[in-house]
C-alpha cells in the first residue's frame, strides 16, 4: 500500500472505533439509571461502596430523605458525572471492538511470532486490569470508612457526587494499572533486559519500593487500601520473579545442549553459513517456486 492509502486506512479505523466508543457511551448513558435484568444499574454499582452498612453511622441523612445518596452541589454535576461514568464503562465493556480496530490496521505489519506474542500480552493485561480493579472496587469502603472516621464527632459526612466519583475511579484506574507490573517483569525477562539473578538481588529494595508506591499512588493514603495495594503487587512481584526463573532455567538448558557455554571467547559460533537462494532453498533441495505476494484487503481482514 502506498502511504496515501495506509493514511486512508487509518482515517477509515479511527472512524469505526470511534463510532463504537460512542455507542458504548450511549450504552452506558442508558445503563446509568437502568437495571438490566440481575444487574443493578450503573448508578447502583458506582456508589455501592458508599452505601455500604458500614458507613451508616458516618453519613448525612436530610430530614424526609430515604435511601443513599450523593450530594450534587452544581447544576451539571450530575449529568457530567452521568455522561463520564457511562462512556467510561461503555469503553471499557466494548473494548474488544475497538481495539480491533487498531490491531487490523497493524497486524498485517507483523510475523506469526509477533502477533502470538502480542494477543498473549494483551489477553493477560486485559485479566491483571480487571482484576485490579475489582479489588479495589472491594477496598474503597474499608478506605472511606478510615477516611471518613478522622474526624470523629467533629464532623459530619455528605459526600459530593463529583469527588466520590472521582475517588473510585482514580482507585480503579491506579490498582489496574498497578497490576501490569508482573507483566512488565516478565516482558523484560523475555527480552534478555533482566534476569532471575539481579531480580532476586534487587528483591528486598524492589519490595520496599512496592510498598511506597502504594503508599504514595492511594489517594487519601489511607492505610487499608495502601496496605492492600502493596501486598497485592508483592505477590504478583514475587509471581513474575518465578517465571523469570523458570525461563532462565529452559535457556540455560537449551544453552547448554546445543554446546554455547562450552564455547571459547575466541571461537566461531556453530552457525550454518552456506547461502540459500533467494527462495529459502539450500543447496541441493528441490526448489520451490515463491508464489507472488497476495494483495490484502483491509477492510476484509479478520
């Protein structure tokens, strides 16, 4: 393709994720006041945490009000709050689709090894993301009820819609994104970048260095979910660390078999270099002919 047409290309996948994002957003406008089936609307689960018994003896009820509820101190507020929370989750739930996208325009650019790599990755992520986020769905109650305890009789406790939103998202968004970090270890490790060695020097300082990145990363720095926060990535940490080891093992058994650590610093490697012809063939195999390269077809690609 000429670079008009990969222009072209990109313009055209751009367009069709950013139709799906606002369909996802439409979705989630919807699903913001309405229950679908079992599951309890957007609006439920947002402030679930919030509403939680726990947290009873700590909140503001108004003469004549029932059930839980957020404080709107703005015209807007609502219906900005509203409109982000359900383009969010609608991003979030038809990601796949999106990100289709993006990967059809750029797998053609890749090998087979690539492109398995780069699914497993993105599978993986997409699993350590929600599992972040799900705990710290569980733990922001446990923090806000610390949070909201500081200030004992002295205070009284009605949340802005605005700022609670904006809590349990940034807590959502830094427990998911803080449990990519196994990944990133052993991408790294993959890479030859580190090894099971340094990692398991680098151990102690590495956890310490978990631990204040937790501290620092919770908003609040409430000590339930700082606590959480950082003994969730010592386990995943120490995860990645196993791995790490298990691969540097396979190759320093491959290594050792095909006879690269006998080898003197001043010695040929045992690479093969007898030239093959433009085709791939060897010297003395039947030549196969090289079919002519196939056009593709972008928009059919699967």
């Amino acid at each position: 393709m000429s670079l008009k047409e990969h222009l072209y290309e990109l313009r055209h996948r751009l367009a069709m994720a950013m139709l799906i994002i606002t369909a996802g957003a439409i979705f989630g406008w919807i699903w913001f006041a309405v229950k679908l089936g079992p599951i309890p609307s957007l609006g439920d689960i947002m402030t679930g945490p919030y509403c939680q018994p726990d947290l009873a003896p700590y909140r503001v009820q108004f003469p004549g009000e029932t059930g839980c509820r957020l404080l709107q101190t703005e015209p807007f507020e609502s219906f900005m709050i509203r409109l982000q929370v359900g383009a969010a989750a609608g991003a979030v739930l038809l990601s796949p689709f999106w990100l289709y996208q993006f990967w059809a325009f750029i797998t053609p650019g890749l090998y087979q090894k690539e492109r398995k790599f780069a699914r497993t990755f993105v599978f993986f992520a997409a699993i350590l993301f929600a599992a972040g986020a799900v705990l710290a769905y569980w733990v922001v109650p446990q923090g806000l009820q610390v949070l909201i305890s500081f200030g004992g009789d002295q205070f009284i406790t009605a949340l802005t819609g605005g700022k609670y939103v904006s809590f349990v998202i940034t807590m959502l968004f830094i427990f998911g994104v803080s449990f990519e970090l196994p990944l990133v270890v052993v991408m790294l490790n993959r890479a030859g970048v580190v090894s099971y060695d340094t990692l398991s020097k680098w151990r102690r300082g590495l956890l310490m260095g978990l631990f204040v990145f937790a501290a620092i990363a919770t908003p609040g720095t409430d000590p339930v979910s700082m606590v959480a926060l950082a003994l969730a990535l010592s386990l995943l940490f120490e995860m990645a660390i196993q791995l790490a080891r298990l691969h540097d093992r396979r190759q320093a058994r491959l290594r050792k078999a095909e006879g690269w650590d006998a080898l003197d610093d001043n010695e040929a490697a045992p690479f093969d270099y007898t030239p093959s012809d433009a085709d791939g063939n060897m010297p003395g195999e039947k030549a196969v002919a090289s079919e002519p390269p196939k056009r593709v077809n972008y928009d059919d690609a699967t």
